[in-house]
C-alpha cells in the first residue's frame, strides 16, 4: 500500500513539474485527463472539451505564425459573448457579438487597416435582415436585405454622395418587384417591375431633367445588375 502510494506521489509530481516547465517555455501542448481534453499555449489554458464533447471556456486559433487568429469562450458548445478574428497583420478583421445563448449574432467586419468594412446579422451563420457595406471613407456604398441567407426586400446601391443609384427587388433570392435607377442628383433614370429576374410591364427611362425619355409598354430581358 505504501509502495502504490509512493508512486502515485511521483507520477502526479513528475506531471505537474513538466507542465510547469512547459508554462515556463511558453510551449503549446494538449492535456487529456478522464476523456477531457485542453490545451496550453503561452500560459493560458484554452480549446477544453469536456467529458461529453462539448467545447467550454475561452477557444483560440493561431496562424502558423503563432499570431492569434480567432477568440472566444463557449458554453456547452454554444458561444457566448463576443467573439473576435484578426488579419495577419494582427488588426481585427471581425467582431460577432452573440444573444445570449442563441446562434443570433451582430457582426462587424473591418479592413486590414482598421476600417469597418460591413456591418449586418447572422443566425446559424447565414446572414439575415439588414446588411450594410462601406467604402473607404466611411459612406455607404449598399444595403442589403437577407431572410434566413436568400435575399429579401430592397437592395440599394449609393451614389459617393450618399443619394441612391440602383434600387432592385427580391423575394424568395429572385428579382421580384420595383427596380429602379437614379441620377447622382436623385432624379429618376429608369423605373420598371421585374418578376422572376425579368423585366415585366412598362420600362420608362427619363432624361435628368426629369422629363421621360423613352416608354417601353412590354419588355422582357434579363437584368444583368446584381
């Protein structure tokens, strides 16, 4: 009994001097102990799974650099919280803000200097609702409506100076109602209905004075915008 006890004593103390000795050198290794496993890297325990598979606490992923490339802490294998990637350069190319325990989520994405890029929602990891895109001086270049990743409702388009420039329809992933073209001025340039990707019924275009153009009583072509 005595012998059995010594040896125990050893093991557990051999154990716990070379993981300390792995902290010390900064080393990333994997630990499984009683079917969980986690990993130590730079000093931090992280990437647990536990007895029944289920991803807990902080998780991280580096490049083969050894420059972090994604964060974030999970709860049964369920995220929670805000969870960040970053670009090479090490600056953070997104940021996903989860509902509580739910896979709904608020996500930025950003540029590798910094600036945002996109603005919108995911659920399930498809996007939903309103999508907002960004030139490099911080103005809106198009919004984007999604319902469950098929696209829904109106798509705008922007002008430099913010005034839209195309406006299409979609139901269902398909064009489907009101499409629309403006002048950089906000006056109407063409204004027309589409059904199943299709013009359908009259096509009006109008000169930027805002007097019509041309009248196209029935025309029915595809729509090669978007």
């Amino acid at each position: 009994m005595l012998l059995h006890y010594i040896k125990n004593y050893i093991f557990v103390f051999m154990r716990q001097f070379c993981l300390a000795l792995l902290l010390c050198a900064g080393t990333s290794f994997t630990v499984s102990s009683y079917a969980q496993t986690f990993q130590v890297f730079k000093g931090d325990t992280i990437n647990r799974v536990d007895e029944k598979g289920r991803k807990q606490g902080l998780w991280r992923k580096y490049y083969s650099t050894d420059t972090l490339f994604s964060q974030g802490v999970y709860k049964n294998s369920i995220h929670t919280g805000i969870f960040t990637s970053y670009h090479k350069n090490g600056t953070l190319q997104a940021k996903l803000k989860y509902r509580g325990m739910t896979d709904i989520c608020s996500a930025e994405i950003f540029t590798e200097d910094g600036k945002l890029k996109a603005k919108g929602n995911y659920i399930d990891h498809t996007k939903d609702s309103l999508w907002t895109y960004y030139s490099i001086d911080g103005s809106i270049t198009t919004t984007e409506f999604y319902l469950k990743g098929k696209k829904e409702g109106t798509w705008k388009v922007y002008f430099p100076n913010g005034k839209v420039s195309h406006l299409t329809t979609y139901k269902a992933d398909v064009k489907s109602g009101p499409y629309k073209e403006f002048y950089e001025n906000g006056s109407a340039k063409l204004t027309a209905s589409m059904k199943k990707d299709e013009f359908e019924g009259e096509l009006i275009m109008y000169f930027e004075n805002g007097k019509i153009q041309q009248t196209h009583p029935k025309i029915r072509s595809v729509v090669q915008y978007k």
